[in-house]
C-alpha cells in the first residue's frame, strides 16, 4: 500500500514540474498503476482463499490475550469494542463474537467472501502534503485507492464513530503495525477527545522486540496529543506472546 501510494506520489511530481505536463498523456501513467494495484489485491485474496485455518492451529496465548482484554474497552459504558483489520475469519476461533452484547466485532477492512462488506486495500494517509495537491488535480484516477471513500461503502466506520462518542476509552493494539498507510483511521481513533490510554501488545524475541519502533509508529498519528501523555510505558505494556527460551 505504501509503495503504490509513493508511486502515485512520483507521477504527481513530474506533472506538477511543468503545468505544460498536465495533459491527458501524462494523466494516463496512473492508469496502468492503478491496474496493477488491482491485480495485486486479486492475488492477495487467491491466496488469502488457500488458507485453511483449523481450531488446532490456533495459539493459545493470543487466544488467553483476546479473553482478558479484547480489543478496546469503552471505561464509561462497559462496552467492548475489537476492531478486526485482518480479512479472514481467523478471530472467530478464538471467541464467540455474539455471545455477548457488551462486545462489538467490526472486520473495518471488509471481510472475504462477504459481498456486503467488500475487502479494503488501498493507502490511508490524508495527512501527508502530498495528499491535498493530489486532490486538486481533479483526476479521479489519482484517488481509486484511497481508503476514505471504501470506508463509506459500509456503515463500519460510522459504527465506529457511535463506539469513539460514547465515553473514555483505552485502545489496546494486538497485532498491528500501526504504519502510515491505516492513518486516515488510527488518527480518527488516537485523537478522538475520549482516548484515554494507549497499551501496546508487542512482539518479542529472545534479544529484542519492537515496543519502540511500535510507539514510533504510533507517534506518526498523532497532531494535538503528545505520545508522552498517551501511551503506556513498557513497563505496564506486554508482550503479545511472551517468549520462552527453548532448552
């Protein structure tokens, strides 16, 4: 997604050297990104169908993890809310979604094989310079993959709204890389006036583990919040998995 967006990006400059550039031969080079942007995704969901996921398979940590915290937790009203970026349906093993109506399942990114909430793939920076003169040129093709305008194709992102409006609220992020190309989402959620906290699930190895590229990443999204302020230090964050050295 990054990579196609930074694509896009490079045809928009060399028009905008020279408006003499801005003519429908130069306009056409989206067109054939756009194509292969499009043959990407039909791969991805190829192999996403290829994927057998049995109960056998499942990790018992992550599913320990989802029990104890799942997802992010509305203080005021009680209410859960998992928002699922993933596109298959590997989170249904770990839980019964609707055996309770305190907790809400949202697949923000369409869901495969679903007609009603269609797979999302495509850039979600609305915050980059480039972004806002992209839109001026009043090419159509220039915004296809942009991730603003699927989100409005389901009612998702609205009931996403209703959960952020309700009360105070601590995200908790398993999983995710928190990267530029889901910001037009994560800023909506980071600078809401009711997020509280920030607790980070990261990976962890037997040297490392990315808490600090995580909250780097997380800092990206942020304009009038300070990360200071917002995200828990690693000493209250966890490790997704916590490692275990073998002997």
């Amino acid at each position: 997604e990054y990579e196609y967006y930074m694509a896009l990006v490079e045809i928009f400059r060399d028009i905008g050297k020279n408006d003499l550039l801005r003519s429908n031969f130069h306009f056409s080079r989206v067109k054939p990104l756009n194509d292969c942007f499009e043959y990407i995704k039909n791969k991805l969901v190829e192999y996403l169908d290829t994927i057998q996921i049995s109960q056998d398979k499942k990790n018992r940590q992550i599913q320990k993890r989802l029990l104890e915290y799942t997802g992010v937790d509305g203080v005021g009203s009680g209410k859960k809310l998992f928002l699922y970026f993933n596109y298959t349906n590997t989170i249904d093993l770990y839980r019964n979604w609707s055996s309770d109506d305190r907790i809400q399942l949202i697949h923000i990114h369409g869901k495969l094989g679903d007609n009603l909430n269609p797979i999302i793939f495509g850039y979600g920076d609305e915050m980059d310079s480039f972004y806002s003169q992209i839109k001026q040129l009043n090419q159509n093709d220039f915004l296809v993959n942009m991730k603003s305008y699927d989100y409005l194709k389901t009612s998702n992102l609205q009931k996403l709204n209703e959960f952020l409006s309700e009360g105070k609220f601590t995200v908790k992020i398993m999983g995710h890389s928190c990267g530029v190309s889901d910001r037009v989402l994560l800023n909506r959620i980071f600078e809401h006036q009711n997020c509280d906290r920030i607790k980070v699930f990261y990976y962890e190895t037997e040297k490392s583990d990315d808490y600090s590229d995580k909250i780097r990443e997380i800092s990206r999204h942020l304009g009038q919040k300070n990360i200071l302020d917002l995200v828990c230090p690693k000493g209250i964050s966890e490790p997704m998995i916590p490692y275990i050295k073998q002997t």
